[in-house]
C-alpha cells in the first residue's frame, strides 16, 4: 500500500497551487464529446513538477509509479 505521507511531500503545496489556477487556460469540452476527458490539471501539474524534480529516476519508478496510473 502507497504511503500517503509519501506521496504529499512531492505534491504542489495548496498555497501554490492557489497562484497557478488563475494561470491555467479554461477547460473546454471537445467539441463532438466523444474524446477521452482531460487528465485533472493539478495531477498533471503535479507529474509534471514531479518529474522535473528527481529527473525520474528508476528508483522513484518503483516506489512512486503508482501515483500516475
């Protein structure tokens, strides 16, 4: 089982968070609706700082690889 304490150290603080909401384009449904729908923005965010952060290395693979399934 994932250690949720683990899991909040890497994650956007919610102050941060809060100034990069504004920031962000509005979400528009695709036109026809057919689409797959659009990975929420704070956990894209989050892998994506994630990433830059530790370079993902193989080690973070194994034990953090859970996060974005």
């Amino acid at each position: 089982m994932p250690d949720e304490t683990l899991d909040r150290d890497w994650r956007i603080p919610d102050v941060l968070w809060e100034r990069i909401v504004p920031l962000l384009p509005v979400r528009k449904p695709h036109p026809l609706g057919c689409h797959r729908p659009r990975v929420d923005d704070r956990r894209a965010m989050d892998a994506i700082f994630f990433v830059l952060r530790t370079g993902w290395p193989v080690e973070c693979s194994e034990r953090h690889g859970h996060l974005f399934e």
